[in-house]
C-alpha cells in the first residue's frame, strides 16, 4: 500500500520535472528501486526522508550548479 507521502512527492517530481533517474542518481540507487518505493513496493524505514532530501537537493543543484 502506497503512503501518503509517496503521491505528494511524485506530485512535487511532477511539477519540478524532476526524473526517477535524477533522484536514483542522488540516491546512489538505481531507478527501479525508486520505483518500487514510491509504488509501495518497497518501505525502507528512512525512505519518506531519505527521498525527500534527494528531491531537495536536485533543485538546489539546478538552482546552483557546481562550477
């Protein structure tokens, strides 16, 4: 069963055009993994966090790229 949390994050991917591959790739994960837990099919007990800050830190990468 899919958390709350999981729609609201897609919902934010969505609107920032932000990739499972760019989050996978934040992670140090591969992209079906990422997958599978906003699908509910994985419930590692740090996701909603872990997760959350890789989304941030894309956006701030995008914001300001390393030189």
């Amino acid at each position: 069963m899919k958390a709350n949390w999981t729609g609201d994050l897609i919902g934010k991917m969505h609107v920032h055009e932000v990739t499972y591959d760019e989050l996978a790739e934040e992670l140090g994960v591969g992209k079906s993994y990422v997958s599978m837990i906003l699908n509910g099919r994985r419930t590692p007990p740090d996701a909603k966090e872990r997760l959350q800050a890789a989304f941030e830190r894309v956006l701030m990468k995008r914001k300001f790229p390393e030189a």
